[in-house]
C-alpha cells in the first residue's frame, strides 16, 4: 500500500498524518503528528508574520521531513490556511520553507478548506451522523469555516476571519480574563456570525459537527482524557448546556491553570476559551441543542484529495 503525507499548516497547530487510503478511508497511519507553534501570532493587529513564529513553524516542518524521509514516505501535500491567506510576506515564508525542507505549501482558500474539510469529517463520521442535514463547523487559529450539506456532496459554504488565535488576541487581555472581555467576545462572535444565518435555509435545524483543536480538545476536556484518543473523540455528542459549563470553568481559571486540566492540549490553554465562546454562539446563531465531534478534518480530507489527484 502506498503511503502519503498530508501537513495541516494552521494559524496554531502543525499537524501531519501519513498514511495510506483504502475504499475512500484512511487507514494504516505510519505517523500522526502535530505540534503549537502559533504561527498566526500577532496577525490580529498587523500583517507580517512574527519571526519567532516562522522559527517555530519552520523547526516542526523539518522535523516532519525527517521522520517522512525515515518512514519512506515521498508524497507530501501541504496546505496552508488563515494565518498565509493573511500575511503580507506569506510568499517569502513559503519559499523558506521549500528551501530548507523541500516541502512545497499550497494557500487554500476559505471555501477549499471547508470542501476538504467536509471530504475528511465524511471520512471518519458518515456511518454516525447520520441522514438530513448537517452544518460541519471548523474552528482555526484565524477562521472558521462554516458549511450546510444535506448528502455529504452537494454543499454551501463561508469562510469568516473568526478564529480562537485571533479573538483570543483581540479580546482576552487580562488572565483570568474579565467578565466584560467575555461579553465583548461573545458579541463580537454574535455580529461575526451573520452570514450563518444566510447559509441555513429557514425552519431548518441541521445535525451540527465539528472538527479541529478547540472542539476535539472540548470532547476530550468533557471526558477528563488525560491520554488523546481519536477514536473517543469521534461521535462524542456534546450539549449547548455543556459547552456553557466549560466556559464558565475554564473563564474562571488562569491559563497556567488551565494547562493542568486533564484534556487540554499544551499550548492552547490561552485560546481554548475564545474558541469555546465562539463555538457556543455558533450552537446559539444556528439554534441547536447538541453537537457531534469529529477528530477527522482538514488533514485528513487533504490526504484522501491528495490520493485522489495521484490517481492512485
């Protein structure tokens, strides 16, 4: 079976995955990794990219190549979000990085990510979801993408510049932050999310999932998962309810506290309540009751588009 690499270069996290695809499924993973190098940092007041940002962001990159050329594995797709869509020196980053790894990193846009994004949820949720509609949420360091499916083929979808890196910036300046920097938040996100009210047809109230760091991190912090586990991540349903206790929990706390909760991811300690706040006002906008977590996203719809475009 052939193996291909698949790097999600995010506003927070790089994340890779190597491995093969069988009957449109990924399996037989030879590497699953990701690493906080924040490389979206600073972007919510300015347009470059913070040079210690690239050094983080670079050192993960070439230490994927290494364990990739270990592993003996030759086709590698990056993609890149957010945090390059955004940067003015975007171009010089990229081509840093192909000098020193040999990585060559694809820009996608906002409505690519959220096609790709849909291929791998599909992936790894389809037999529980379910029938009828659905509203698939992807939380990013710098946006979120939004998308309204009925089949899992045909689908509508936004990307906005809402992100838990970028409202954590904006508006989380105190630790433990103030009441009225929450309230600003959740307005902010409130006015943020207009276009949602566009994507969904009237009456109608989708099945909602949601894939990426602030609501796998969410399910395992729900479940007290001192060890990540992909597969109790998948399909955990969480309510409105419980999502409002987590952030009242984590608002309460400082982010050295935060870090010691079992559940969070080191480094997201900080924006894992701006990302909560968002999610919350996104369950409130979209008028629903529950939501289904999916650790399959962006990275692992990369791999299986990636398998498709080989033609292997």
């Amino acid at each position: 079976m052939r193996i291909l690499a698949s790097i999600d270069v995010g506003s927070n996290t790089v994340r890779l995955l190597a491995a093969g695809v069988e009957d449109g499924r990924v399996v037989k993973e030879v590497l699953n990794l990701r690493a906080t190098t924040r490389l979206g940092e600073g972007l919510a007041h300015g347009r470059r990219l913070k040079p210690e940002a690239i050094k983080r962001t670079l050192t993960v990159l070439k230490d994927y190549r290494e364990r990739l050329k270990a592993a003996g594995v030759k086709d590698i797709s990056a993609v890149a979000t957010e945090a390059l869509r955004r940067a003015s020196d975007a171009g010089k980053f990229i081509e840093l990085v192909n000098e020193e790894t040999d990585i060559e990193i694809e820009v996608i846009t906002g409505e690519e990510e959220a096609r790709r994004t849909l291929i791998g949820i599909k992936a790894g949720l389809k037999d529980i979801a379910g029938p009828g509609p659905k509203l698939l949420i992807d939380i990013g360091g710098g946006s979120t993408e939004l998308t309204y499916t009925t089949d899992w083929e045909d689908y509508q979808a936004v990307s906005l510049p809402l992100g838990a890196v970028s409202l954590y910036e904006a508006f989380l300046m105190d630790d433990p932050p103030k009441s009225s920097e929450i309230i600003e938040l959740e307005t902010a996100c409130f006015k943020g999310l207009k276009p949602l009210k566009g994507l969904l047809p009237a009456g109608v109230r989708p099945v909602l999932i949601g894939t990426a760091g602030t609501i796998t991190t969410l399910a395992a912090l729900d479940m007290a998962m001192a060890d990540y586990d992909p597969a109790r991540v998948t399909g955990h349903k969480m309510s409105r309810e419980t999502v409002a206790r987590l952030l009242m929990r984590l608002a309460g706390l400082s982010n050295e506290n935060r870090r010691l909760l079992a559940g969070i991811e080191p480094g997201r300690e900080d924006i894992i309540l701006s990302g909560t706040a968002l999610l919350g006002t996104i369950m409130d906008v979209a008028g629903a009751g529950h939501i289904l977590v999916s650790d399959s996203g962006l990275r692992e719809g990369n791999l299986l588009h990636f398998f498709a475009k080989k033609g292997y």
